[in-house]
C-alpha cells in the first residue's frame, strides 16, 4: 500500500516552463560584474542555484565583486524573464485530480510564486500551502523548506512525494526525507538530466505530470 500522503511541487521548471528563462536573466545580470561570464555556460552549470549562492562561487573563483544591490536587480531581472512563461501542459488537470492534500515549495520569492501560480490559474489549487524560501532560514539544497512545508500540511516528511527538476531541489527532498520524481518535462531538460536526477536520490523520472500516479 503506498505511503504517500501528500505531493510538494517546485514550481519553476515544474508547474511552469520558467526556469530557463530565470536561469538566463539571473546570469546577465551576474555577467555586468563578472567579465567574460559565458550566459550559456552559466546556465549548464548553475541551473536550479540561489542566485547568491552562484554569485559567491563566482566571487571566489573569478573574484567578480557584485553591487549592493544585486538581490534587486536579480529579482527585477527574473520577474521580467518569467511573467510570460506557460504553465507546463496538462498541469491544472493533473494537480487537480491529485486526491491528495498538495503545497508548493520554491526558492522563488513568495510574491513572485504567487504571480507564476496565479498566472498559470494554478493558485487556487494550492493556496494556502504556497511556501518559499523566505519563509525558512536556509534555501533548498537544505531540507528546511521541504520540511516546512510537510509541517504545514500536517504530513510527516517520509509520507511526502516531491516532483522536482533539478539536482538541488531532489538533494533538499532528500535530505528531508521524502521521496523524489525527478521531472523532465521542461524546455530547459538536457540529455543526461535524467541520470544526474536519479543519481541525486530521485526514485524515477517522468515527462509528464499526468503520470505521477505511477509513484504514489
């Protein structure tokens, strides 16, 4: 008898086709204080990063210095990136006849995930159990919002399934002790996503979200 209780969505590059669009915004504006950043190579490497946490590697590595107001121009930069992006197909009706209690759990700000599920009229389907990386101390790949968001649900972490789309959200679901479908069904998904995903503790790979009952 399967032991899940309740499904925790990412939501860019999950619920909705943004994340290669984020991930581009983030590295353009990292690249006006780092010389000869490589947009594309930014992107193959740090797809699914904290932009500060990307911005410090880059710090130490290149010794690039950032404004003071870098978390501004990033979060400026991606809200632009992201307001067009589609939800990912079939998502409503697969959320929807999810009969399960479901949340969100992203390392988006939480106005700008409210803005993506609204704009994708997925909202309504998980308010009020929409939690980001603001509301804990430490971003994904740390369990903190993963477990948050089990505790929010009323649901013990190793009764939760987890659909994320890369290495470091499957870490943080992991290290929570849940349970992990890796997802490729993104524009941003590459050759080689899904061996990395299962290799990072996903417990399989899907395409598409209408067929997450396959591991419930």
């Amino acid at each position: 008898m399967s032991r899940t209780r309740a499904v925790i969505f990412d939501c860019d590059g999950v619920l909705v086709d943004s994340e290669h669009p984020a991930d581009r915004a983030v590295a353009q504006v990292l690249a006006a204080s780092c010389p000869g950043l490589d947009v594309a190579g930014y992107v193959a490497r740090f797809r699914g990063w904290n932009h500060r946490d990307s911005a410090a590697a880059l710090a130490a590595e290149r010794g690039a210095t950032f404004p003071e107001d870098l978390d501004a121009r990033v979060i400026a930069a991606v809200d632009a990136a992201v307001a067009h992006a589609a939800p990912m197909p079939g998502v409503r009706a697969a959320v929807a006849g999810l009969a399960l209690p479901r949340a969100v759990a992203s390392n988006s700000p939480l106005a700008r995930l409210r803005r993506s599920l609204a704009r994708a009229d997925l909202l309504d389907l998980f308010a009020p159990h929409v939690y980001a990386a603001e509301m804990v101390a430490r971003p994904k790949p740390a369990p903190d919002l993963y477990r948050h968001a089990a505790r929010a649900l009323g649901v013990a972490p190793d009764d939760c399934l987890v659909v994320e789309d890369n290495l470091r959200g499957v870490r943080a679901a992991c290290a929570a002790g849940m349970r992990v479908v890796g997802f490729l069904g993104g524009a941003h998904a590459r050759p080689g996503d899904e061996a990395a995903l299962l290799d990072a503790g996903a417990c399989g790979v899907c395409r598409r979200l209408d067929t997450l009952s396959l591991w419930l």
